[in-house]
C-alpha cells in the first residue's frame, strides 16, 4: 500500500508539471540542465524572440488579436541543435499550429525556422533540444 501511495503521488506531480508548462516556449527536458549563464541567455533570447521576431511574424501573417472571441494564436513545436561555436546549426519544426487554419501555411513554418537559425549564442554550446515557440491561449 505504501509503494502505492508513492506512485500515485509521483505521477500526480508529473502530469501537474506537464499541465504547467503547456502555454509557455519552453525547453523541454533540458532546461534543469542549463548552467545559470544559459538559462540566463536563453530567458534573454525568448523575450527577444517573442518581442522582435513573433511580432513580424504576426505582421508578416496579418494576426492582429490573439484572444479566445476571436484566437488567431499560432506557434511552433521546433527541434535545434547548437554547434561548439555557439551557431544554431538545425532548427528544423516538428508541430505547429494556427488557430482556425488548417493545414497551417508552410511558409510560417519556415520562417518559424528561419527566426532561430540567425540566433548565436555565447554560452549555449552543444545543445540539441525541442523548444516551443509562439503563444496558445486555452480557448
């Protein structure tokens, strides 16, 4: 009964971690793993991201609100792998989605990859993780 009780509670804290992260760009699996000078980096390169590139992005694609009435939310799901150098070698998308278009355009997934591919880093060095990168609103 005792190593039951234990499990329950192990898998209840693993599915609130994972209802946790579902609307953030997160790294998953890695991220714990990341020295503070590149969860450093990395937080800067997000805000980055989503302040410059998703913002063009939304302009480039014409999505004007991101809100439940009427959700034009999209991101991408992107695999990237860094190189010694600090150069964002891959980043290739797995999964994406764009609310109320289906299939969604293959040009955003490209410029979803593009947006990432310019990024070099100065402490993320050989690295290969799955990111997710936009916004999903709970609609």
């Amino acid at each position: 009964m005792k190593n039951f009780c234990i499990f329950l509670c192990v898998m209840t804290l693993l599915q609130l971690n994972v209802k946790a992260q579902q609307d953030t760009a997160y790294v998953y699996q890695v991220y714990q793993f990341f020295s503070d000078a590149e969860k450093t980096e990395w937080t800067a390169f997000q805000n980055n991201w989503n302040y410059f590139d998703y913002t063009e992005l939304k302009k480039k694609y014409h999505i004007k609100e991101l809100n439940c009435k009427n959700c034009e939310s999209f991101y991408a799901e992107l695999y990237i792998e860094i190189d010694a150098l600090g150069k964002v070698t891959l980043a290739e998308c797995k999964r994406a989605s764009r609310c109320g278009i289906q299939p969604m355009d293959k040009a955003l997934y490209t410029d979803f990859e593009a947006s990432v591919k310019k990024q070099t880093f100065k402490s993320l060095k050989n690295k290969k993780f799955i990111i997710r990168l936009g916004h999903v609103l709970k609609c």
